[in-house]
C-alpha cells in the first residue's frame, strides 16, 4: 500500500468532493460517500479537514480558480487594452462552457450554505473568494496592458462579479450561446470605456 501525504489526501478529497457533489448533489455528499469516492478510509477525511464546511471552502476555492486562472495567464504584455480584455473574458468563457456542470455546483453550493444553519459564512466566504479573483484578474489585465481603471478596483470588480455571475446562471438555464457571447462582448467594451493609459 502506498503512503499518501496529507496534502495527496487533502487533494483526492476535494477532487472526490466534487465528483461526488456533481453526480449527487451538494446535499448527499456525506463524508462517508466522499472518502468512498476517493478511495480512503474515513478517518482520512478528519485528518485532513476540521469539519466538512472547511472542505466546502476548499471546493468552492478550487473550481473557482480553475475558472479564473487560465483567464488571466491568456493575457499577454504589450497587447492592446481592447485585444486583452476581450481574450481574458473568451478564454474565462470558454472555461464556463467546458465545465458546466461544476459551474452548476458553484449555485448549488451557494444555496446549499445559505439554507443550512451555521453555514451561512460559506456562502459569504464564496463571494468573497470571487470578488478577490475576479478584481486580481482585472489588476492583471490593467498591467499587462499598461493601462488604469477609471472606475476603483473594488467596484469595477463587485459589477464585474454580477454581471459574470449572472451571465453564467442565464447561460447554465438556457445554453443560448449566441445571447451570451453577445452580452460578453457588451461587458468588454464597457470594461474598455473605463480603461485609461
């Protein structure tokens, strides 16, 4: 038998997390079934997590850099600030698409918190977790490109997150390609309106 490390333990959970939270929902993900998922025993899972809403965080963590990471390591230095940010938004786009269903989960999550008792902050933390993410992203684009926003970071990422965030549950209901790369490519010009060298 090979010997794992915690953090190879803490890694197989959270990838059997959400294994186990997209085929079964966020509700059923015992941690019996998430430990059965990965292949360990079940003391693994308190070693390795204090309590099931710290694994949470950790899920929402990784799928949320998952989806944002790749969207910033498109851009390029010297690139115009248009060409950037619209690169930046297709490639975070195309993440969507290709992982629906996590992105899926991410609501489900959110709901999931919010309706438990004393889980609440998870939820909080989530959000929080995006607007950090996405306002880097934004920090990110405006460097490579060498230009300033015009409108402060904190805001311009709060209506970024909303309108993100919106766009992907429009999309996640209706699978309207179409609507949603215009409603993307309307978001870009905005975000270059508010962009000054």
């Amino acid at each position: 038998m090979v010997r794992r490390s915690a953090d190879e333990r803490r890694e197989e959970l959270i990838e059997a997390a959400i294994k186990v939270m997209i085929r079964d929902g966020v509700a059923k993900a015992t941690t019996r079934t998430i430990v059965a998922e990965a292949g360990l025993p079940l003391g693994a899972f308190h070693y390795c997590f204090r309590s099931k809403e710290e694994l949470l965080h950790s899920v929402i963590e990784r799928i949320t850099q998952g989806a944002l990471a790749p969207a910033v390591a498109a851009a390029a230095a010297g690139v115009p600030v248009a060409d950037i940010v619209r690169d930046t938004l297709r490639v975070y786009w195309d993440r969507i698409r290709a992982t629906p269903d996590e992105h899926l989960l991410t609501y489900e999550l959110t709901q999931y918190a919010l309706r438990q008792p004393g889980l609440a902050e998870v939820a909080r933390r989530q959000y929080r977790h995006y607007l950090a993410v996405n306002g880097e992203s934004l920090a990110t684009m405006a460097r490579l490109a060498g230009f300033e926003w015009t409108v402060p970071l904190p805001t311009l990422a709060r209506y970024g997150l909303a309108v993100l965030d919106g766009l992907t549950l429009n999309w996640l209901i209706d699978r309207d390609d179409a609507a949603a790369a215009a409603a993307l490519d309307e978001y870009a010009a905005y975000l270059v309106s508010v962009a000054r060298p």
